[in-house]
C-alpha cells in the first residue's frame, strides 16, 4: 500500500476514534502515530476522501467521513461481489483464507481492497482463494467477521 493510502486510511481511523475538530489536531494525531504530513497535504487528503465537519453531539462539531451516494453505491456493489464468489472464509493468525467459486479470486481481492477495511494490509488472488494479511490477528477475526456478515 503507498504511504498515501495508509496515511488516508489512518486519518479516516483517527476521525472514526477522536472527537477531532481542527486540521491540526489531526495533523498531531497523524504524527503521534508515526505520519508526517504538512497542512496542505492533509487538507488535501480530506478533500479527496469528502470529510465533513459535522455535530458530535455535545454541540460541538467534529470531522466526519461521510460517503457520498455513489461510494455508497460501489461499498453495495463490492458487498455483492462478495455475496455470490465466496464459499467459507477462515482465520489463521493475521491471515483470512477466502474460499470463492473458481474464477471469482480476483474480483474477490478487488472488491476487499476497494472495501478499504480496516486492518487490512494487503491481498493475493488466486483462481478460487483469496488470502487477505492483516495486521494483527485480531483484525483478521474483525475481517473475518465483516465478510461473514456481508455473505449471510
């Protein structure tokens, strides 16, 4: 994955976990958690990911990721995908072992990656496998559990 789309995929963690409400403090999170980034280059990157200030619910407001209807779309779209390729999915350590109907591997693996879960690090395509590598073996149960939940 390119530094751009971890640091991404991590501003999208944080504003998920804190209550963040300006470009700096999220700017300070991102380096407590090991990103350097200049101002610009995360207001760049909230740009293109359409985070939006929003209430937190204390009168406050906070960042918030909120898809836009076509992202929306595609998220059903991949969540089908999945629905007719996968046959069984199991766990071994950080490791999701994805079992699909023969030929579906790739789209599988595509429609993972563009499902941006969390945890992921990466995934390898075979004709009726998909292996997904997380980082922890507690994100390859969370993994593991999503795709459960979008196949039923």
């Amino acid at each position: 994955m390119r530094m751009k789309s971890k640091r991404q995929t991590e501003i999208l963690r944080l504003i998920a976990t804190y209550d963040i409400d300006t470009q700096e403090e999220l700017r300070s999170k991102l380096t407590e958690n090991g990103f350097t980034a200049t101002q610009a280059t995360v207001s760049r990157d909230m740009r293109e990911l359409k985070i939006v200030k929003g209430s937190a619910g204390n009168g406050r407001y906070k960042y918030i990721y909120q898809p836009v209807a076509s992202d929306v779309l595609l998220r059903n779209r991949f969540s089908t995908i999945l629905k007719e390729a996968v046959k069984s999915v199991d766990t071994a350590m950080n490791i999701v072992v994805v079992n699909v109907y023969t030929g579906m591997g790739s789209a599988a693996g595509a429609a993972i990656d563009s499902l941006r879960i969390t945890g992921v690090v990466g995934s390898v395509a075979g004709d009726d496998t998909l292996i997904i590598i997380t980082k922890t073996p507690e994100s390859a149960e969370a993994v593991q559990g999503y795709i459960q939940n979008t196949i039923k």
